[in-house]
C-alpha cells in the first residue's frame, strides 16, 4: 500500500492512472499508453494464481521484467507498461497501438526503390533497418535525453566499418545534451550539428530505411528518435543533397546524365535571377541585339527597375511555396497553381512585371524542386537574394562575388569534422563514385577512408 500511494502522490492523481486491487495484488498503469485487451489478455486471466513465482512463469506478455527500484517503476509506468505489485514488482509490456502502419515515403518517393518509410514507433524503425542488414555487428547504443520527455534515441552503426572517433564525437555532443525534452529527430539534429548557425544542413534527415542501410555501410552514423518518423544521418555533405542515394538504383550510364542536369538545375535555382538582372541592368552588351531589343520592348511599360522587379516576384513565389506547403494536401497545390497563374497574368497585363522576368523566376523555382530537402531550398533562396542584392550594386562583378562567397561559406563547413565539400575537396574517388558520377555496381569494390579505416572492401577480398 506504501507504493501504490507513493505513485499516486507522484502522478498527482492524474486522471488516466488505473490502480486495480485483485486479492491484494495491484495493477497499476496509465490508460492513455495502455491496450486494455493486452491487460485482460496477459494479466487478468493469470491473476487469480496468488503467487509471485506461477504469476511470473503463467504471464503470457513478451516483454515481463522484474523491477527493483522506484525509479524503473516510473520509467516504466510513463512506457506503457503495467505495474504488479505483489511479493515482487513486476512491469508488463502492454503498450497500446498509437503510431501509424509502416507507409509509402512522402518526402522522397522513388518509382523503382522500396516502398517502406519510418514511423513514429523507434522499435519498428529499428527493425526496418535491421530487417535490411541482418548483422550482430550493427550496433544500436540508446540514451534518454530530456528531463520531461524522456525521449529514446538510438545511435546506430556498424562496428567493423565506422570510425570510432566520428562515433565518440556523436555519443559525447548526445550525452552534454540538458535540455527539457525534444520531439522530434529535428530538435535533436540541431543540438549536435558542427555549425548550427549555417545556412546549410549538415546531417541529413531522411525517411527511407534503405538509404539508412546504405549509408550505414559506407560507414555514416545514423541516429534514431522516438516519436520521429525520420533518421538523423551523419555526416553529411553538399554532394548527398544534390545527388540522393536512390540513384543507385538506375543503370549508370542514365543516371550520370541526370546528375549532370542536377548540378545544372543548382546552378540556375542559386544564380539564374542574379544573371538575368546583372545583364538587362548593367551589361548590356553582353546581350545579342536582337535579344536585347526583344527584351526592352517587353520592359517598356514596367515602372520598376528590373531587381525590384526580381525581389517582388521571388519573394511572391516563396509565399505561394509557404501557402503550398502549410495547406492541407487536398487543396494546396490547386491553390498555389491558380494564385501563380492569376497573379502572373494579371501582373504582366498591368505593366508591373515584365513577360521575360515570369519566365525567369518561373525556371528558378522549377529547378528548385529537383531538390527535396527542405532545409536546403531555404538555403539556396538566402543564396538567391544575396546574388541579386549584390548585382544591385556590382553587376557582373556582383554576381561573380556572390558565387565566391558560396564557395568560401560551403567550404568553412565541416560534417563530424569531415569537410563539406567533400568528395571533391578533399578529393576521394569511392565517395565522389557514389555521389558526383556513378560507375559500374561491380566496379564500386571500395568504401571511403575518411568514413572507415577498418574495412575498405565493400566487394571482393
């Protein structure tokens, strides 16, 4: 009776606490985390055996663990477990089924790869990487962090491939964590980022256990967070966000060509508005005549100079993005296509935007969605309007700058103390086979150094 009160005077009486007495033996648990056909099933029917011993070898749960302190009784109160307390204090497995079914990905759809993507459930995502590398060397260390969340994360590697250092460097920025709670696998990847002012994201969160499975045998450290649907993936470069890993399952003489579009689509979602403005406003010579005539005729009616004229349409496109994205998914992008069109065509009709700059803005945002992480089109949209603020000024020169500057902030960056750029700088050629230019499967016999120094084949001896 002494604990039972204890708990209650812990959890304040709150509403949802069941505290049972069958025959002087308690049950106690929380019915907000609990099934209550797994209690009836796994306790109840047992509870009329009076007996510590036949209690614990008749329960049919797949999880029963005797518990010897307060503390665990908590834990495992506030983990959907059922408390016994008879001679001995046993916690019962009998969580109740609060998380989605395993879904197709939503983020990153890929026609050809698997069709399975995490949920919120850590243990089943757990299983949906270990059902993909079936090895006792796949390693998976949990810690608690949060004082009221008490939220599981699981740091995830394989022991013969991993760099001890990069995972030492993880578990320790893991363990200085004091923090109230985190909710989700994108708080977490903040806490532990190198450089967390940067624009640019530095660990990747992803969806798709098979890209986990992949990047855990190249030798990456993946980081799972319970209640998250994504994986936190470290360390991470410029080049995984441009080229993603289901390019490996196309053919590689197809995909090189791809790749190449997609530096194509960077080079035009970062500059193409900047360009544009440098040439119509300051290097007009650079333009054929022709073209240029053509392009005055169209501007002659707009009041504006041509990067105000930029800044209002981008910054019109990032809200009907914003309103895109925020919409519920039945109606969201009806409604940003529509409001493009409208506004486009009204905006040209009355003279305030010029036919050619609709065209141009409209390229930059189509080559944006080649890429799907978010955290990166927020990166290349500061990039944008740092460009154009800077032709502003400079022109050609302006734009010249800007693209210097991206060079130099991308190269200050460093994932788990690996540099930014890299596989290009420092150079290393099974990365860069990986990522930048595809080979032959067969050829690809060889992991990279500066993710492991254990084990370098990946094929062959």
């Amino acid at each position: 009776m002494q604990l039972v009160d204890k708990i209650k005077n812990t959890f304040n009486n709150s509403s949802d606490l069941i505290i049972k007495n069958n025959n002087n033996i308690y049950i106690v648990y929380l019915e907000s985390l609990c099934s209550q056909d797994k209690i009836n099933e796994y306790i109840l029917k047992v509870l009329t055996i009076k007996n510590s011993k036949k209690l614990q070898d008749n329960n049919a749960a797949p999880n029963t663990k005797v518990v010897t302190s307060y503390k665990e009784i908590i834990n495992y109160i506030l983990n959907g477990f059922t408390i016994i307390i008879d001679k001995q204090v046993y916690a019962v497995e009998t969580k109740g089924n609060l998380i989605r079914s395993v879904e197709s990905p939503t983020t990153e759809p890929d026609l050809t790869g698997p069709k399975d993507s995490f949920n919120e459930s850590i243990q089943t995502n757990l299983g949906l990487v270990k059902r993909r590398i079936k090895s006792p060397l796949l390693i998976n260390d949990d810690y608690i962090i949060g004082r009221y969340t008490k939220t599981k994360v699981s740091v995830l590697y394989i022991n013969n491939i991993a760099k001890k250092d990069i995972i030492d460097n993880i578990v320790k920025k893991i363990k200085n964590i004091d923090i109230d709670g985190i909710t989700d696998a994108s708080h977490l990847k903040q806490l532990i980022s190198d450089k967390p002012n940067t624009l640019f994201p530095t660990a990747i969160l992803t969806e798709r256990p098979d890209k986990v499975a992949q990047d855990l045998l190249d030798g990456k450290i993946v980081i799972l967070v319970d209640s998250s649907p994504f994986a936190i993936i470290i360390p991470a470069f410029f080049a995984d966000f441009v080229n993603p890993n289901v390019d490996s399952y196309k053919k590689y003489t197809n995909i090189n060509f791809i790749k190449i579009i997609r530096f194509m689509c960077l080079l035009c979602t970062l500059f193409l508005p900047a360009f544009y403005v440098a040439l119509i406003s300051y290097n007009q010579a650079s333009i054929p005549l022709n073209l240029l005539i053509n392009f005055a005729i169209q501007r002659q009616s707009v009041p504006f100079p041509s990067y105000i004229e930029a800044i209002f349409i981008l910054i019109i496109c990032a809200i009907l993005r914003e309103s895109d994205i925020r919409f519920p998914a039945n109606y969201g992008s009806s409604i940003s296509i529509v409001g493009a069109l409208v506004m486009g065509d009204a905006a040209v009709n009355a003279g305030i935007v010029s036919p050619i700059m609709i065209i141009v803005i409209a390229v930059t945002y189509i080559t944006s969605m080649v890429f799907t992480d978010i955290e990166v089109i927020y990166s290349f949209r500061y990039v944008r309007f740092l460009s154009i603020i800077l032709v502003c000024f400079l022109g050609l020169y302006g734009l010249y700058i800007s693209i210097f500057f991206f060079l130099i902030h991308i190269c200050n960056l460093t994932s788990a103390g690996i540099a930014y750029t890299f596989p290009l700088a420092p150079f290393n050629k099974p990365y860069f086979n990986k990522t930048i230019f595809n080979i032959y499967k067969k050829e690809d016999k060889y992991r990279s150094s500066y993710l492991t120094n254990k084990n370098y084949h990946k094929q062959g001896d």
